[in-house]
C-alpha cells in the first residue's frame, strides 16, 4: 500500500541519527548515478527531490548539518570513487593509501553540502528552496576556494542532454541552478504545494529550454564536416604503469612516430601530454625524428622542460626541423599531484618537499594563453586538469580558433575519471562556442564541436590516430564575454528575494 509523503517524512523524523545518515548517503550515491558514464541525468533530479524533501524542516542544526554531510558522503564518495586509480599505478608502494584517498575526498567536500545545510536552517527557515539554492552557492564555493575543484558539479548531469546547451549563456552554475530548482519543484509537490510545484518546474524547464535554444539557433557555424581544417589525433595507449619504464617507453614513441607518419599530411598533429620521455632540455634527438615523421605538418606534443632550476610542465608548438614555434607552461597545477601547496616555502625553511619546485615538483606557468598555429589560427591551449576551470578557460585578448587539451588520462583509471573528464572537455566547448581538439594518452581522444557534440573518437585502452575535421567556431557566446558574474548576481537575487519574503518554502 502506498504511504502519503507525510507518513514517509514523519517515519524518516523518527529514525535514529545512523539510519536517517544511510538513507541520506544512499541517496547521494543515487544522485551520482547523473554523471559519466552512465549519465542517468534524470536520477540526479529524482534523488535531489528526495533529499530535500527529507532534510526540511530539520529540528535543529546539528541535525541539519548531519543531514547535509551525510547526503554528501554518499554523492561525492561515488561520483569520485576514480579518485583511488592513481594510488593502484603502483600497488605495492601506494595500494595501502587507496581507501583513505576516496573516504578523506568524499567526506572533505562533503562538508561543502553540510555548510549548504546549516545556511538553509539559520536563514531560510529549513526550505526547500532554501537548501536548493545553498546548494548551487557552495558548489560554486567548491570550483573557487583553494585552487578550486569543479569536479562533479550537479549541473554536469545536463551535459549530455538538450538542457546542457544553456552553459552557453550561463557556465556549469546555471546548469547546476536548473538541477536543483528541477529537483525543488518536485519535492515541493511532495509536500502538497501542487500549484506552486507545477509553476516551479515549469518555469524552469521553459527557462533553461530558451538559454538552450538560443545557442542552437546560431546559424553562423557551418554544420558540415567535409570542408575545414584535418587535425590528426595521436593516441598512443599507454598504461600509466609502463609510460615511465625505460624498457617500455621507446615502444609508444615509436607508436606516435609511425602513426604521425602515416597516410596524407594533416594540416596539424597532436600529440598527447608528456608524450616525449626526455625533458625538452635534451630532447633534440627525438624532436628530429617527430619533425621528420610530421612532414612538415605543425605537431603540437607535451613534454616536460627546466628553466633556472625548476621543472614546467608544457605544451609545444613544433614546425619544420624540430623547431619549437611557441610552447605553453600549464599555470594551473594538480595540488598534492603535481605540486605541494606551501612546498617553495617550506624549501625556504629547510624542509625538502616532493611537490616544492626545488624538490622535483613542478612549478606553474606564466604568460601567453593563446598559439597560432600556420593554417589554423590562435588556438587556446590547456594541459589535463586545466580543462576543468570553466571560468579560467576564456579571457584571452585574441577569440581562440579553437580549444587544444592534452593529457594523460591513464591517471584516472578505466571507469568514471576519464569519461567525467571528457564529458567536462565537452562542456568547456558549449560554454566558449569553440571547437576542441582533445588528444589523451589513453582514452577518450575526440574531436568536439562547439555544441559539445564528438564527431569523432579513439575509444579507451585502444591505440590509433584518427583525421578529423576541424569545426567551425560559433561567434562569442555570452558566457564567453561575462563568465559566472550574471548566475553570481541570479543567485544573490533569490536568496536575497527568500530571505526577505520570511517564508519557509
């Protein structure tokens, strides 16, 4: 027999702290199922719905703030369970740290949903919308503070969907304000504001659908794919566990030099991040056998340099004779990955850190944010986790061409990390209306249109190259010119407009 929403919430009241926190969990891990690669979008805003109708009204903020925490464990916990593959490249060494990895990363950022979930009790009354729009405030809290870490936004369930092109006119945080006020809209039918419910969601979706509409409605973009620019994909494979090894890593260069090699000549090459083995300071040798298998052709490679003693992490521009054109340091660095945060300082003090830049870390780049390749244009480089920072990814005094991303995906594992990080390249493509070339070690390299559409592929775990055709660049969408500041505002507006009405809704 099926129970009245009331009798559900007031069953839920009376559980004791350990079951209301399992259901709680249980539902954030439903949520996650929105993302890569399942992408059950429509998940994320049922499982939303639940929650929020279940943490109304809490009776106090402990109780609040447990609520908020719990829901969080679960979704984070799930959507970044990849989080653990870095520590398995090298079981032996690093397997023992795997499970802290994951429960220290899913109950740190879950204290961003328990923050959502006090703001909502001391001053939206324990709301739905309340606890909706906090959401979508500490989610954006999440990509800024401390470097940031835009990983798993709510809104990036939209990504695949019609929905996801609204990133056009507002970035990730509209995307994530139209899950959460979906998702409000339904629990408020839950506790029988049927009409306002209906309005909600309705307003809503008719919102979202005219951002969405606005962008596909661009006709400047040539469609098709037969005329344009070739650029060459070069995927070369390699197992994070064997990139490195002195026996094995002549074998994927030499897979790149003879994919490059083959066929007609593109009128650009890429390779993936720290394709060359040799620091770019001594690379002369391999670079003469890259230019030569490139034909001429512009080849853009990673590869690691040192300048004065520290260590970049870059992105080259090659022409003929192995001549660097212009090269790109990546300025955003991985904390804790790929440099320790504090770590020149306590260099400074005596204290030799990995990750200080006088320890073997790397060191972040300065200067140009835009290439121009012969035949192509200025394009936008970015290197692996860079192409996670919507609002860093613009800006630039010349319109990019298109955007470039290499990386090294092998990192992330063989399940949700690399598929997420894809799905994140797509996005970064609506919201500027720009082309990417995205070019991975292993899996997924993909050509994707300014839509966020992959019109072509090389799927994980698989060697190869593919040609593809360069899309057209749509003119500067509005996320492009103003960034987060307009769904900032929007935010403020509504939880400025909630806290003065003095309702709970």
């Amino acid at each position: 027999m099926l129970q009245r929403p009331d009798d559900i919430f007031e069953r839920f009241a009376r559980l004791g702290w350990k079951g209301r926190g399992g259901i709680l969990a249980a539902l954030g891990v439903f949520i996650a199922l929105g993302h890569a690669p399942l992408d059950w979008w429509f998940a994320s805003v049922i499982g939303l719905a639940v929650a929020l109708f279940l943490m109304r009204s809490a009776p106090d903020l402990r109780t609040a703030l447990w609520h908020g925490w719990a829901l969080g464990v679960g979704y984070f916990g799930f959507s970044l369970r990849w989080i653990i593959s870095p520590f398995l490249v090298d079981i032996a060494r690093d397997g023992w740290m795997a499970p802290f990895a994951v429960v220290l990363m899913a109950a740190g950022f879950a204290l961003f949903w328990m923050l959502a979930a006090g703001i909502t009790h001391k001053v939206f009354k324990g709301g739905i919308i309340g606890l909706a729009l906090s959401i979508v405030a500490v989610e954006a809290l999440r990509s800024l503070i401390l470097t940031g870490f835009p990983w798993a936004l709510l809104g990036h369930v939209l990504i695949p969907t019609f929905l996801g092109q609204a990133a056009a006119v507002g970035g990730p945080h509209l995307l994530t304000l139209i899950v959460t006020l979906l998702s409000a809209s339904l629990a408020m039918l839950g506790v029988g504001r049927v009409k306002m419910g209906l309005s909600s969601a309705a307003l809503t979706v008719a919102t979202a659908a005219m951002f969405a509409f606005v962008n596909l409605a661009t006709t400047s973009v040539a469609r098709s794919l037969n005329d344009g620019p070739i650029v060459r994909l070069i995927q070369p494979n390699a197992p994070q566990d064997e990139k490195w090894d002195i026996e094995k890593r002549d074998i994927f260069f030499n897979r790149m030099l003879e994919f490059t090699g083959t066929g007609e000549i593109p009128d650009l090459i890429v390779w993936p991040e720290s394709a060359i083995p040799t620091l770019l300071n001594y690379a002369d040798p391999e670079l003469e056998l890259v230019s030569e298998a490139a034909r001429g052709a512009p080849l853009i490679v990673g590869v690691n340099r040192a300048q004065g003693g520290l260590y970049f992490n870059s992105f080259v521009l090659m022409g003929r004779g192995g001549a660097i054109d212009a090269f790109y340091d990546k300025q955003h660095l991985v904390p804790f990955g790929e440099y320790v945060p504090g770590g020149d300082l306590l260099h400074n003090v005596g204290i030799q850190g990995f990750g200080s830049s006088y320890g073997g870390g790397f060191s972040a780049g300065e200067g140009i944010r835009t290439i121009n390749v012969p035949g192509i244009g200025p394009i936008r480089p970015l290197i692996c986790y860079e192409g996670i920072f919507a609002e860093e990814v613009g800006g630039t005094e010349t319109r990019p061409r298109a955007l470039v991303l290499i990386t090294n995906d092998a990192w992330f594992g063989k399940d949700a990390g690399p598929y997420q990080h894809l799905a994140q390249a797509r996005l970064r493509a609506i919201e500027q209306g720009l082309p990417m070339v995205r070019v991975a070690n292993t899996g997924v390299s993909a050509m994707i249109d300014p839509y966020g559409k992959i019109t072509a592929s090389i799927n994980m775990n698989t060697a190869g190259f593919i040609d593809a055709v360069l899309p057209d660049a749509l003119p500067p969408t509005p996320y492009s010119k103003y960034g987060d500041i307009p769904v900032f505002l929007l935010l403020i507006v509504l939880m400025s407009g909630l806290f003065w009405r003095k309702r709970q809704f």
